[in-house]
C-alpha cells in the first residue's frame, strides 16, 4: 500500500506517517514534508523518484504528472484503468493526505504584497485532493490533521468502509471551496466595480438546540474576517488562559481589543510582534491585560500568570470531563478524575506550571505518562503519550510552557487523546473549575513607573474599542 504526505500544516504528521510505517506502507513525499520526516528517520521515497522529473519552478511543478494522478484517478475495479497503469508503469496510491499553502494566513499579514499571495495559491495540493475525493472508493483522503487517528484506527481494524471514505471526501471538498473562495474574495478586492460573483463559505460552529421552530434543525455558521495575524491570535490565547478556557468557554458575540506590534522595513509592514495590550470580553465579562516588562498584568497591576495553565494543550476539545462517565472500554460506571482532550497525534503537550519530573514512562493504564511534582500540595498527570522529548527525565526541573510530551493513544485509550490529571494533596480536582493561585503582582515600589507606562495602552484599547470590533460569531 502506498500512501502520499504533503503538507503545509504539519501537526501530527511524523507520528501519523510512523504508524503507516508500522502498517508496512510505502510513503511517497515532497518538499518540506519529506525533509521533516527524514529527520525523524521516517523512510521516504521522494515524490521525484516516482515522476522521474526534479521539482522545479521554485516547487511550483512537483506532483502535477500523470504518475502521481494516474495512481490517484484509476478505478481499481475496472480493467481498462488498471491496464493502462500497468503499461505506464503507474503505481496506484491508496491515501492522500495534503493540506494547503496557507493562503488566508498569508493575505491576514500586515505588508503582504500581491505577488506574495499570488505565490501562496496551492495547485498540486487542491488537484491531489481532488483527484483522490473523485476517486474516495479507492483512495482514503485527508485534508484535516485531526483525521489522523481516526484514519489509523480505521486501517488498523479493516474498517475503511464507503461511509467513512466518504465522509473525508465530503470535508475535502468542502476544505477546498472555501479556499477558492478566499482566493476569489482577495483578487475581487481591487476591483472597482462590485465582483460580478461573490462566493461566501461558512464553517459550523456550533450545533443548536433547534431552530426558529422546536421541530427543526439548526446549527450556527459563521465567517472569521478580522484579519488578525496568526501568530497575534495565539499569544492572545496564552495571554487569557488562566482566566479563559478556550475549549470551552467561548461564545456567540465575544470579542476582543488588541495592541501588538508591527515591525516594518523602509516603510512596509514585514511582520507581527509582541500583543502589547487586549481586551477579551467572554460571556459578558471583561478581561484586559497590559504588557509591563516581560509579562502581562490587569490595569491595576495584578499579574495574569496563574501559577497553572487552564489546560495543558493549546487549542483542542475536551472529550470527557471531570467526574462519573461510563468508561469507553470497560463498559462501567466509575470515577474520572482528570480531562481528556481529544486532539491530533503528535500535538505537544505542555507542563501547565513549574515543576520537577517525578516520573517519565510506562504507567499501567495511563500508557506513556508524565507526572510533575510543583510547589505546596500540587502535582499534575500527562497521560497516553505518544512518546516523550528527547532526554526528559526524573528530577528535571520544568518551566510552565515547556513541552513535557506528545499527544498519543497509548495505554486504555480508544483514540489519539490527552488524558490530564490535576490533584492537590494527592486528591484529583477539576481543572477547569479549580481556582488558579496567581503568580506576584507588580511591587509596590514599581506601581508608579507601571501606571506611567500602561496608561498610553489602555488609552487606545479605549479607542479601539469604539472603533473597529473584532467579534467572535
């Protein structure tokens, strides 16, 4: 079986083309994706080896070959399409996962010139998909790194059936509408007329109780247009994480204020900076945050650095809470006492506080785990890794942030998740309800400098926020 990577995304990527590996596939990759896998000594056959043709054109032209879409497009089942493989010395190719150039990410920069977002539209990522969407009841396509588990336990127990195939084939080309519609949407900006076609695509969200009557269906669909850099929108998750949780507490109509910076060389904008100050309204409760040495602190000089982190992945989903649940395997009501979050293998896992490693390895149950020994009463369990970072070990003191594993499924786990646990005194406690102690606050000493320099920020969160509103749909 032969499976082709090539991905701009590459969240998960190694572990999921190891365990292919595992499975006795044949990896086929280009580019970048192909270099990350031979550093993690994952065997690959390079997509120039299959074509008999270099990738030229600066990557441009790689997979556009009769190769590459004749082993995507031909029918398993019908003769003709077989023969012709034969005769051309066509492999076919039983999975597809690519991801695209990030053309939104690019366009959302300060300072992106057109022929720098002209150069970020993908071709051979959107006719790969296609070709193995068109063709899902011989080829597996993924376009999401979330689909990898999934994907992998499907291979694993025969169950790759047509619902499954299409079901990844449907997110495809859903996946890529929306990427042409934002292409189209950037290139219709300069005109001056109204564009003769507008195209909009709306990711669901959320799903609703009912609709405008109790008898219907209804779900909420949304757009995200506020043009904030990528790079802005993380530290403003990491900004907010000891007051926010942002697996679970967000909703229709939050929003948000931010300051950051923008470096700029001879007069153009080259690229995003530091979040200086922000303002997140979630659920009607305001939090702002001011950036006073290099940390970040309320208005009245309160620092926002919990001595924990509300969860230990950046952004994920929690699968199962804190409490009684009727246990996956075993079929049986008992206690869980810690969270789960479900999330691509290979996702890193971060130490939610300082700590000291108290043990790294085989846990019975809990697979690969880590536990964290921190100050006072606390310590915390990262559990069912996929493996840990080179040369963890017991005794190594740990810094809040720093990655302590990766997500996996090993141990009783039923599919790719965290399982996280938080206990004071050796009693478990639920992490997302637990009140956080706070690091220190600005020294008394320094509150007349702070108060000096935060207040020109705070006065243009003031004026953003009677302006322009960033807005959470």
């Amino acid at each position: 079986m032969r499976a082709l990577l090539s991905v701009s995304d590459k969240r998960g990527i190694v572990e999921f083309a190891r365990q292919l590996v595992d499975l006795k596939w044949e990896i086929v990759s280009t580019g970048g994706t192909a270099e990350a896998l031979r550093r993690e000594q994952v065997p690959v056959i390079g997509i120039e080896d299959v074509t008999g043709f270099p990738e030229m054109m600066d990557g441009r032209v790689k997979t556009l070959h009769p190769k590459v879409h004749g082993g995507l497009l031909a029918r398993r089942d019908n003769s003709h399409d077989v023969a012709a493989m034969k005769q051309h010395g066509i492999t076919p190719i039983d999975l597809v996962a690519v991801n695209l150039y990030p053309f939104r990410e690019t366009i959302a920069k300060p300072g992106t010139t057109f022929e720098q977002a002209i150069e970020h539209i993908d071709i051979g990522g959107p006719s790969m998909l296609r070709s193995a969407a068109k063709n899902h009841a011989s080829v597996i396509v993924v376009v999401d790194p979330n689909d990898y588990g999934l994907v992998i336990d499907a291979i694993k127990n025969d169950s790759a059936n047509p619902e499954l195939r299409r079901s990844l084939a449907t997110k495809v080309f859903a996946h890529t509408s929306a990427y042409d519609a934002a292409i189209l949407g950037y290139l219709s900006r300069s005109a001056e007329e109204l564009p003769a076609t507008l195209s909009v695509v709306l990711q669901r969200r959320q799903a609703l109780r009912y609709g405008e009557n109790p008898h219907q269906r209804a779900a909420l669909y949304a757009t995200d247009e506020a043009g904030i850099p990528d790079n802005v929108a993380m530290q403003l998750a990491d900004v907010f994480a000891g007051d926010v949780d942002f697996h679970r507490d967000l909703r229709k109509g939050d929003r948000f204020n931010v300051v950051y910076e923008v470096y700029s060389l001879n007069g153009r904008a080259v690229r995003s900076g530091r979040v200086v100050a922000a303002e997140f309204v979630n659920q009607g409760k305001s939090f702002k945050a001011v950036r006073y040495g290099t940390s970040y602190y309320t208005p009245e000089g309160k620092s926002l650095r919990k001595a924990f982190l509300r969860s230990p992945l950046e952004f994920s989903r929690v699968s199962s809470g804190f409490g009684m649940r009727k246990h996956p395997l075993f079929k049986t009501w008992m206690a869980h006492k810690g969270v789960d979050y479900r999330a691509p293998l290979g996702t890193r896992v971060r130490a939610t506080g300082d700590g000291v490693v108290e043990f790294a390895g085989v846990k019975g149950g809990y697979g690969n785990a880590v536990v964290l020994r921190h100050r006072g009463q606390y310590s915390t369990i990262y559990a069912h890794l996929s493996r840990f970072p080179a040369g963890l070990h017991r005794g190594q003191r740990v810094t809040q942030g720093d990655i302590v594993g990766f997500v996996g499924q090993t141990g009783w786990a039923t599919g790719p998740h965290l399982h996280y646990e938080f206990l004071v005194a050796g009693q478990a406690r639920n992490p997302l309800s637990i009140a956080m102690p706070s690091a220190s606050p600005v020294p008394a000493d320094k509150l007349a400098e702070f108060n000096a320099q935060v207040a020109p920020l705070l006065a243009r969160l003031e004026l953003i926020a009677n302006g322009e509103v960033a807005s959470l749909e």
